[in-house]
C-alpha cells in the first residue's frame, strides 16, 4: 500500500509519516467506531428531548421560553470557530515536527471551548435563576441533560487536550503523541456536529414553537 | 458521632446493613458469599498462588487468558443464579395456597439478581470471553487491536458482578426485575440501595461491553491475517462481528436508561416519574431499543458455536455458508426493528402493533436458513455424537419449538392474553437455554482442548448433557401450559390448585438441572486428574477445519509462529490434506507482545469502589473511586514501553518443538477420536 492511500478517513499522516499511517490504521478505525457508539447516545437524548418537549412541559416553562437564540448564536460561532482552529492543529500535527505551532492551534481551541462553557454555564445559571430549573419537568430535565452531557462532553474533550499538551511538553511530539491528537481531533468535530444537531432542534425550532 | 458526620463519612450504610439479615435463608446465602471469599483467600495463601495470579492472570493483556479468566467469572455467576433459580421453583411449588419458604419481598429480590446475574454476568461473559479466546486464532492474528481496552472490558464486568455479590451480603437488591421498570424503581416506590445496585452494576456491564464492542469489530475487520478476505472467516466470526455491532448499537441505549433513572433517583429530575411531565414509556423504549438487540447478542455467537460444533462433528463443510453469513446479518439489522413487541399492551395503536409483529415475525425466516443449513451440513456426513454435538442436537430440536413460540407472541392479540405470564418465561428461556447457555457449554467442552492441551472427559460430558437436556424440558416445557392457564411471572404465591402438578414437575426439572452442573463439575475435576491420558499437544483434536486448529494446544502467547497466510476457508484442512500441515516456515522473527499490567484490574476495582459508593451516597468515596478510575487511563497513557519482544531464536525453538511432536505423534481416525490415542493429531483424510 502506498503512503498516499487514505486508510481510514480524516486527515491521514501517509507522505509526512509512512510507518505512522500504517499504524494509524486500526487506530483510527476503531475511534471512529467509538464516535458512532457516542453518537447513539446524543441521538437517544435528542429523540428524548424531542418527546418531553411536547408531553414533559407539566405547566411548567416551554421549549420557547427557555430558548436564549443571542446565547446560542454566540456559543455556535464560539464552537465552529474552535473547529477550524483544531483542523489547523491537525495539520501542523501532520506536517511540523516540532509541536510549537500545534500548541499555538491547540491553545486558541481551548480558549474558544472554554468560552462556549462559560456560555452555556451563564444561561444554565440564569435558567436557574428564573426558577426554571431540571427539577421542575420532564421537559426541563430533557433539555438540562441533554445540554450538560455534550458540555460534559467539551469539557472531557478540553481536560484530554491539557492531558496531552503536558506530554507534549515532557516528550516532544512522538509518533503515539500524533496519533492522539488526530484522535481528539476527531472527537471534537463530533462534538460540533451534535452541537449543530442541537441548535437546529432545541435552539431553532424551540424559538419557533 | 453526630448524624451529620455519620451520613458524611459513611453515607446511608450503617451496622443493621450487614448480617445477619431479616429472613434465614438471606443469612445463609450472605455466608455463603463471605465463607466463599475466605475460602479462596486462604486457598491462595496456603497454596503460596498470589504471586502467580497477580503475574500470570490478573495482570495478563493476552487476549486467551482474558477470554479463560470471563468464562471463569461466568461459571461462578452461573452456580449462583442456577441456585436462585431453583430456590424460586421451590417457592413456586410449595406455596399454591400457602406461604411457601421465602417472603414476596424476597422472593422479588430472587428473580430480579438471577434475572440480571444470568443476562450481564453469565451470558455476556460466556460470549465476551469465547469470543475473546476463539476469533483473533480463527482469523491468524496475535492479539486483538486493543489489549489493554480488552482488559478493561474484563474487569469493568467483573466489578458489575462483583456489586451483586456484594448485594447478597449488604443491604438488599432491587425488586424491580431485570428490566428495572420505572415508577415502580423511582425513589417513590423503591427508596434504598437495591435499585442503586442494580443500576450501577448494569452500567458497569454495560460501559465495559461497548469497549468489547468496539475491540472486537476492530480487530475482525483490521486484523485478518493475509489472505483472509471477509467471506473465508469462519462463521463463528462472523457472528462474532454481528454481536460486536449489536453490542456498539445497543448498549448505548442502556446507559442512556439507567443513567436517565438515576438522575430521576439521585436529582429529583423527572424522566420517568408519575407527575411532572415524567413518562415511563419512555423508559420502556430505552431500555428494549437496548434489550432486543441484546437477546441476539446472547444467541449469534451460540449459533457461531452451532456452526463449528455441527460442520466439524459431521466431518463435512458448512452447508450454505454464504446463506448463513446473509442470514446473520439479516438477524443483526432486523433485531433493531422490533423492540416494540415487548410493550404490545402498553396502549399504542394497533397499526403500530402489527408492524412491529410482522416484523418480528420476519426474523423467523433468516433463522428457519439457518436451521435448515445446519440440518444439511449433517445430513450425509459422518456423523459424531461426542458431547458438544449432542448438546447441538438437543439445541435444534428446542430452539425450532422455542421460534414458534416466539412466533406465537409476536401476534398482538395472543400476546394481549398471554403477556407477562409464564408462556412468556418458557418462551424466552427455551431459547436461552438450549440456544445460548448450551452453546457456550458445548463451545468451552469444543475448544477446552485447545485452551489448556487436554480433552474433557467424555463420559460426564454425556450425562451432563442427558441432565441438562433433560431438566431443561421438565423445568420449562409445564411453563407454557401453566402461562395458558392463567399463572403470572413473578408471583411468589398463587391460588390455584391446578398449578401444582405442573409446578412440581418445573420443581423436579430444576433439581435436573443442579445435576446437570454437579456433572459438568465433576467432569472438570476427572479431566483434570486424568490429564495425561487425555492430552492433545498437537492441538487438532476433533479434525478441525479454521485456523485455531492449527497451533499446539495450549498455543504460545503471540499464537501463531508466522502469521498463516490462506487461500481458502478450510485452508487448515487442505494444508493437511496435501500433507503439509506440520512443515517449518521458511523464516521466523521477533515477536511483540504486549506487557502485563495491574492498571486494568485497578480500573475495575476503582470502578467497584464508585458503583458501592453510589449506592450507599457516600460521596467522597465515590469521587475518589471515579477519579482512580480515570487516573488509570492517563497512567497508561505515559507508559512508554507497553510491549515486549519475543525474538525469533526462541519463536523457533518453540515452534520447531512442537512441529516435531506433530510429526512423532500417531494421526488418528475420527472415530476413534475420545479414545486415549487421540494425541491431537487428525489422520490425513483424502
Ligand atoms: C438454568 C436453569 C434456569 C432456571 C431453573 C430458571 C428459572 C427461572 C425462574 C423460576 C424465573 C422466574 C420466573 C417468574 O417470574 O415467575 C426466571 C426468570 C428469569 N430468568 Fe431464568 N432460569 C434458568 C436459566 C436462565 C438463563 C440461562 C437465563 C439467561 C441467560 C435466564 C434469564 C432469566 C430472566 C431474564 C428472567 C426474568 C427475571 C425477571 O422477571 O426480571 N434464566 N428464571
Ligand atoms: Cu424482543
């Protein structure tokens, strides 16, 4: 097989690193693997959501009244934009050997994702604030729970980047230091795409109805 | 202490929580438990074994001793729930109009550990741990892709098990059943630990069976040896493929419920509570978008076993092979579709309902192919009824009459009158039992042999196969006539004295079936003394056909010496067919395995200390638990060097030893294959 051969999908170390592609291989295969077992977790709890925001409201607050679209318009672009900063840590995780402008990419990501949690930790709060909180309905418990878990899952995401920045820092940038980044890589476009999946149904659609 | 303190430090566990309990025969059973442990650690002590444990087993990442160490944790569960089950069939007997021996609360606690313990702690290991041992051989490779992920899969189960023993000893388990149907496990209606247990100890199972999951799928389609193209891998990994897709599928859903009722337990949220926008229905979806595709997780490896066990014993090729790779993957994508006919009676429309009956109904097609394949692969061969095959024998006969029972209540309107009630138990364990459970036991009599270099003996294989066959029919075939009759499941007491005949017999079957086990016992301890006589070094006992046959039982840890390159799916049986079989490789080289490590069983234990800690709300122990346990990944993740070479000097002299002993050793005919000369050499048939 040839160094220019994708084997697995995403961006793949063929030209920069011959012997590391070959073992990307399996490696990479079995993430994405694990990303579809993750991504049957996020479509339980949208389905869920979807079900309780119609018979779990109990007189309580409506999807309408719980949707800030300013907020959420903010944390999009905060999130989306820290997918673009992380495709462009892929790429100097594939093409620089000496980490330095990986950690430049990897750092604004951070910034971003710990931004988009501020974000989404102010409107929990001011939800909170309002008496609106998951305690009060179905629907409610719906909407706090499948939030929290894909926040869970940014801020797993950000302590598995501060995990992998100390080692870069202790060991350089190693053939199994690469094959991880990729691998965080692709855990965090996951975590855009549900992002967009909840926009579109909790966000949008809530405003509208 | 103030009360305070007490509830800080030890959350809501306290002194009354321990033995002796309430009711004699919960005393008795939390001896058992605690005497049991004793047991085996003075056992180890006085045998001086710890040190051979820890460095031989509990720390070993080769996929073998992984799968052996699941089959062990499955037997153990196993005794367990067969106990309860027989306790239950005592209750059942003597209490048609009278108090029977344990109390309804008890009697709720005994089917709803044996239902869980039989589904996450027998079968799942049964299934992981064969799957574990057989398929990366059956497809020429060294390991599976993810060693360590393996082990932890391993010992995330073994701590869900572990948290039901801990159950039997400590506080109580759920009342609720193995399904854990809300508001009856809402704080409401079940406050206390028991519903914690049973949902902490299911997530365990549950987390660590999706990594096993993703481990396996990874390793079919990513480690194949050369030469082995997806449609020469033999049918047990086929099915083995099809269970690791349902388990990536399917557990999901089952996390989602339990962690989902446990926010409704642990937050007050309201998912599946009575007021406040709660719907249980939701709940019930959940969990059986889970729980059907898991009943096809428990039966495709059996009926990759059936495929080996029936093709090898009649010395023939699998009949159908393609039909039957088309007919597990139909199961596999058909089992997503019906989970709807386990809530036919739950109020939604009819329309709904015969959807989702036909569609269960169309899963009888793939499987009759199957049936039918496996009758045309016997039919003219040359038949062996050793004991695996006759276990295979018994399992066509009641798995055809539990399909069409299955087929029976997949109807709507004969489901409306017969739902939730013992037809129902006979219907589920008939396939279970002589589907899944008889499978593994014919699969570990099948590759024991292999795994350890000698034959089980054959005599208490038969009549551990004539008592389990036959225990099994006394103990379920009155069920159906008892569920058309009007008895419930799980009723600790009844008021009919019609039932009693029938009870008896059920009685009498399970007590069939403790002879059953006592047998397949006895036959471990006679094989194991009669060891020299029934050893098989050359590894090819029965004339297989795949590519586990051809390495020396037990095989080395890298497991083949060169990775076996193959242009057919019976490669094995031509290589001896042309009288190369046993002949040196050109070459060898060094080989690398992976390095032992404890992190994965530290994994397990943090995971244990997590879920009791959950269970009693003793919150710092729980943090601590569930922080060591992610503390054990990052550790692993700054382990340099993982893996250890094994050069290609001592590959060969290993190999090259036992190429010799092949070719000293006398080839055998099939027939005279339980006989003593079976060496492990299967005579060249042309
Ligand atoms: C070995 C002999 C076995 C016997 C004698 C036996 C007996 C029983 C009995 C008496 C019940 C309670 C029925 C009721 O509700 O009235 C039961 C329930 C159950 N059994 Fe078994 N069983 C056996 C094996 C198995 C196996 C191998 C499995 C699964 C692999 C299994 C899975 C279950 C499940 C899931 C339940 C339902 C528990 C519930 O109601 O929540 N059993 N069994
Ligand atoms: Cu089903």
């Amino acid at each position: 097989m040839s160094a220019g051969k994708n084997l697995h999908p995403g961006i793949n170390l063929g030209h920069s690193d011959p012997a590391g592609h070959h073992q990307a291989e399996p490696v990479m295969f079995g993430f994405w693997i694990f990303l579809m077992s993750d991504l049957v977790l996020f479509a339980l709890l949208l389905a869920t959501y979807s079900a309780m925001s119609v018979h779990g409201v109990a007189g309580g607050p409506e999807p309408r009244d719980v949707t800030d679209l300013a907020s959420a318009g903010i944390e999009t672009a905060l999130l989306l934009l820290s997918s673009f900063t992380i495709g462009m840590a892929s790429l100097a995780n594939k093409y620089h050997d000496d980490g330095r402008r990986l950690l430049q990419w990897l750092g604004l990501t951070a910034v971003l994702g710990i931004g988009f949690l501020a974000m989404e930790a102010r409107d929990f709060a001011s939800l909170i604030a309002e008496g609106a909180v998951p305690q009060r309905s179905g629907f409610l418990s719906a909407h706090f729970t499948l939030l929290g878990c894909h926040a869970l899952h940014v801020a797993a995401g950000l302590l598995w980047m501060a995990v992998l920045v100390l080692q870069l820092m202790a060991t350089g940038l190693e053939r199994a230091l690469r094959l991880r980044f990729m691998r965080l890589a692709l855990f965090w476009h996951m975590l855009d795409i549900v992002w967009v999946a909840i926009l579109t149904f909790v966000f949008l659609y809530g405003a509208a109805g | 202490m103030s009360e305070e303190l007490l509830y800080w430090l030890a959350g809501d566990l306290r002194w009354s929580d321990f033995p002796p309990k309430a009711d004699m025969i919960a005393t008795i059973a939390a001896l058992i438990v605690v005497a049991g442990a004793i047991g085996v650690v003075a056992t180890l002590t006085i045998a001086r074994r710890w040190r051979w444990l820890f460095d031989n087993w509990l720390s070993s990442l080769d996929h073998k001793k992984i799968g052996i160490m699941y089959m062990v944790l499955a037997f153990v569960m196993l005794l367990r729930a067969v106990i309860e089950a027989v306790l239950m069939r005592i209750q059942q007997a003597l209490s048609v109009n009278a108090q029977g021996v344990v109390s309804a609360d008890h009697f709720a606690q005994l089917f709803s550990t044996h239902g869980t313990i039989m589904i996450f702690f027998v079968a799942m290991p049964f299934i992981s741990g064969l799957i574990n041992y057989v398929m990366p051989l059956q497809i020429g490779a060294r390991d599976l892709t993810f060693p360590f992920m393996n082990a932890v899969g391993l010992w995330l189960s073994a701590a869900g098990a572990a948290i039901l023993m801990a159950s039997l000893v400590i506080g109580e388990f759920s009342t609720g059943g193995w399904s854990g149907y809300p508001p009856f496990t809402e704080l409401a209606y079940s406050p206390g630990e028991g519903v914690d247990y049973w949902i902490w100890a299911v997530t365990l199972s549950s987390i660590g069976t999706t990594l096993t999951g993703i481990n396996f799928a990874t390793t079919i389609y990513k480690e194949r040896c050369e030469g082995m193209h997806l449609f020469r891998m033999p049918l047990f990994c086929w099915t083995s493929l099809c269970t690791a897709i349902l388990m990536i599928f399917a557990m999901p859903p089952l996390t989602v419920a339990t962690a989902l009722l446990a926010l409704d337990r642990y937050a007050g949220f309201h998912f599946f509570t009575n007021g406040a926008g709660g719907n249980m229905m939701n709940y019930a979806n959940l969990f059986w978008l889970f729980g059907h595709p898991e009943v096809y997780i428990l039966i495709l490896p059996a009926f990759g076993v059936w495929s080996e066990v029936i093709s090898t014993f009649s010395g023939k090729r699998l009949y159908g092979y393609a039909s039957m790779v088309f007919a597990v993957m139909c199961i596999a994508v058909l089992s997503f579709t019906v989970w709807l006919h386990h809530f036919f009676t739950m109020g939604q429309s009819t329309n709904v309902n015969a959807v989702f009956g036909i569609a269960t109904m169309l899963i009888g097609i793939p499987t009759g192919v199957k049936v039918y394949d496996w009758l045309l692969t016997m039919y003219r061969g040359r038949i062996r009824l050793t004991a695996p095959m006759l276990f295979a024998m018994t399992f066509l006969l009641c798995f055809v009459i539990g399909g069409l029972t299955g087929i029976i209540l997949a109807n709507p309107p004969v489901d409306f009158q017969v739902h939730n009630s013992l037809f129902l138990v006979a219907h589920f364990h008939n396939m279970l039992i002589p589907g899944t459970l008889f499978g593994m036991i014919a699969g570990y009599m099948f590759w024991f042999p292999k795994a350890f270099g000698f034959r089980l003996d054959e005599r208490w294989g038969r009549i551990a196969w004539a008592c389990w066959s036959g225990g099994f029919l006394a103990a379920f075939m009155p069920l159906y006539w008892l569920g058309l009759m009007g008895m419930m499941r799980r009723t600790a007491i009844s008021f009919e004295a019609a039932y009693q005949p029938w009870l008896n017999a059920a009685w009498a079957g399970a007590a069939l079936i403790v002879c059953g086990i006592v047998a397949l016992g006895i036959q471990l301890v006679v094989s194991v003394r009669r060891r020299s006589d029934l050893a098989v070094p050359v590894g090819d006992p029965w004339d297989g056909h795949s590519l586990e046959w051809w390495t020396p039982a037990p095989p080395p840890e890298y497991n083949f010496a060169r990775r076996p390159r193959i242009e057919d799916t019976e490669a094995f049986t031509n290589a001896k067919r042309d009288g190369r079989a046993y002949h040196a490789p050109p070459s060898y080289e060094d080989i690398e395995v992976p390095r032992n490590t404890l992190i994965p069983a530290g994994i397990g234990a943090a995971g244990f200390v997590c879920a009791f800690a959950l269970s009693w709300h003793i919150w710092w122990a729980a943090l601590l638990g569930l922080a060591a346990m992610w503390a054990g990944v990052v550790l692993r993740s700054l382990q340099g060097d993982t893996e250890r070479v094994i050069p290609a000097a001592e590959v060969q002299r290993q190999n090259e030893a036992w190429l010799d002993c092949a070719r000293q050793t006398a080839p055998v005919t099939r027939f005279a294959e339980v006989e003593r000369i079976n060496r492990g050499r299967a005579m060249e048939t042309t």
